[in-house]
C-alpha cells in the first residue's frame, strides 16, 4: 500500500538515498539544501511571487521510497505565454505503482493550478539542475549533474510521458586537449583585445563578481525556452554559498569597455565529498572535506555565458582555454561540462573542439494534462 505525503522535506531527503542505494551513482543533494530550496518560506522563487511548488512523498509500511516536487513558474508562463506546470527532484526506485501515485499526486496539483502541461525533470529554475539521464548510466556525475537509474525513463513513459528536448553532459581529459583548441589566431586576438578585462571569482571581489555573473547570464541566455531572467535574490540563494567552496585559479568573469560580457562558473567536483558523508553534515565531516580538498582531481563547468553582443568573437572559446589552462596547472586531471542542448550547435562544436566526450545522455519528458483538475 502506497502513502502519498505533501510537504514533508526530510522524507523527501530521504527518499532520494532510498531510491537508488548508495552503490549506485547517485549523489543526494546536501540536506542542508534540500530543506531550503524547498522550503517555500526561504526559497525566493516562492517567498517573492516568482512560482509556486508543492512535495510529494511515496512511502511504504512507513518508509519513503519516491520523491517529487511540483512547481509552476508563475513568471516564466507569464513571460512565454504559457499554462506549463514542471516536476523536478523525480526519484523513486523501480515500484511502478509508487511512481505513478507520484506523478498522479503532482499532476493533479499542477491541473488544479490551471497547468495544462508538464515537463520535467525540471528543478524549479535556469540555476538547478535539468532533465532524466537517458543513457550513460554507468558514468559518475559531476556536481550539478543529474543521475538517475534506467526505470525513470520507464516510468514516465509507462504514464504517458514523451521525451523531448535532447541534452547531453560532457567530460573533458584535460591531459588530451589538443593544443590547437587552445591557441589559434582567433583566441589569441580575443584575448590580447585592449578592452576586455578578465576578473578572477575570489572570496574578496565575489558579492561583486557574483553580480556580475547574474548579469551576464540572463543576457546570455535571454532567448532561451522557457527562462525567466533571475533576480539578485534567486541567485544569491542559489549561488552564494559557492564562495566557500570556489577555486579562485578556476572561474572568471569578463569585461568589455568595464561592463561585464562573459562569465563562466567552474567549481572543484564535490560530489566525491558529498557522497562520502551521504549529504550531511556531521562531526566526521571536516575530515571528510580536508581530504577531498587533497585529493580532488575533477572540477566542473556549471556555466558559461556571454552577452549577445559578443556572440560569435570567440569569447566563449577564450574562457574555456583560459579554465582548460587554469585546472591543468593546477593539478585536476578531469573536466566536467553540465548539460548542452542538442540545438545549441556552437556549444557543441566547442566540445568536440577540445576533445570533450558526452557523459550522459538526457531529456526532458513532457506530457498534455486534462481532466484532473
């Protein structure tokens, strides 16, 4: 007998570790994280206007075995004209009838709300993560990166779910790049270019660095499906605790006439230490930390963006060597990129460029709603 609970976050935690068991690739999200960003209270996503979401918890004989949130983007439909509601932070282990009281539980809570669609894995906004791992099962994520066992996919199609919306993740050797990816005549004219300056992300410039990278990013990727520029709040609660956890050799933000132009985010692999103290914090943790500081060998582009403006002068391409130059010298063997759309060709290219090969492949699953509210 399936229990379907609404708002309980600590089994929503839990459910996600549940769902896959700790062999698995899976990496839980921090449950420090987990309790905030959906605690609609503290989120600025809910607190200020922008949406709305619901969790929902599947349990057994009192256990959770599933999770899933339902938001809908108030902003964002208004924006694109649109009546869609999203599922995200989907996990459940291979219980067909536990996921289907899942999806039912979030479907109708998004129907009532006047969603005539839903799509999902979709983790409330542009700054968390996107999609259901489709195949590459076996490679372990970056952070950032989804993972989920090969019966989600099922799942959703089981209840009516189609796949659209191709994505992939990447990993780059960085000991295999070729040189010529690094140093051509376009790059080196971008680079020596009078009026672009290039601005280390460290703990002393990063309230102002991170600013500009709220900037840049909702230039960038203004044309977007389904974005919604974000606010200095949302990005701050989602992005400011990474000064705490940033390599300042890695990440950089870009000037052009002294506004900012381009961005991009790499951050040191945490996953290796979050999976270690199975997303919690406690006493063992900082030894944990200390050695994963150590140790750590892969880091991970969250994003890169340049303003329209720049399109097509080969910035992006710069800021990639630039990171590419950066992590060797400093000793990570390892490069993750999180997801690319299969439209978004000039991404693309620059990954095969650098010798970068896919990781995981995801999509989005989409399905019409009617009928349930």
């Amino acid at each position: 007998m399936i229990e379907i609970r609404a708002g309980d976050r600590r089994a929503a935690f839990n459910a996600g570790l549940a769902a896959y068991g700790t062999a698995s690739p899976y990496v839980t999200p921090m449950w420090s994280d987990i309790d905030r960003i959906l605690d609609p209270d503290r989120n600025p996503f809910c607190r200020d206007g922008h949406g709305r979401l619901q969790v929902f918890t599947a349990h057994r004989d009192g256990q959770p075995v599933g999770r899933i949130v339902a938001s809908i983007h108030d902003a964002s439909n208004a924006r694109h004209g649109s009546y869609r509601g999203q599922f995200g932070f989907f996990d459940c282990g291979d219980a067909p009838a536990a996921a289907a009281s899942l999806l039912t539980a979030a479907e109708t809570w998004l129907a009532q709300r006047g969603a005539n669609e839903v799509a999902g894995n979709f983790n409330l906004t542009a700054m968390q993560m996107a999609g259901v791992v489709t195949s590459g099962f076996g490679a372990q994520p970056y952070t950032d990166m989804m993972w989920n066992a090969p019966h989600m996919a099922t799942h959703l199609e089981r209840n009516g779910y189609a796949a659209t919306f191709p994505m992939s993740t990447f990993e780059t050797e960085l000991a295999s790049v070729p040189q010529a990816a690094l140093d051509h005549p376009k790059l080196r004219a971008i680079t020596t270019d009078p009026r672009l300056t290039w601005h280390p992300i460290t703990r002393g410039t990063f309230k102002d660095r991170l600013e500009d990278a709220r900037v840049v990013l909702n230039a960038g990727f203004d044309r977007n499906p389904m974005f919604v520029p974000l606010s200095a709040a949302e990005y701050t609660f989602q992005a400011g605790e990474m000064m705490w956890i940033m390599d300042p050799r890695l990440s950089v933000v870009v000037h052009y006439d002294g506004k900012p132009a381009g961005v991009i985010v790499c951050i040191p692999d945490l996953n290796p230490f979050v999976k270690a103290v199975g997303g919690r914090l406690s006493w063992t943790a900082p030894w944990h930390f200390i050695r994963h500081r150590l140790q750590r060998d892969r880091a991970v582009i969250i994003y890169y963006s340049v303003t329209p403006e720049l399109h097509g002068r080969g910035l992006n391409g710069a800021m990639l060597a630039r990171v590419i130059g950066a992590a060797r010298k400093a000793g990570y063997r390892s490069l993750g990129t999180t997801w690319i759309a299969d439209v978004n060709t000039a991404s693309l290219k620059q990954m095969e460029r650098i010798g970068a090969k896919p990781l995981h492949r995801l999509h989005l699953f989409t399905k019409t709603l009617g009928g349930l509210a």
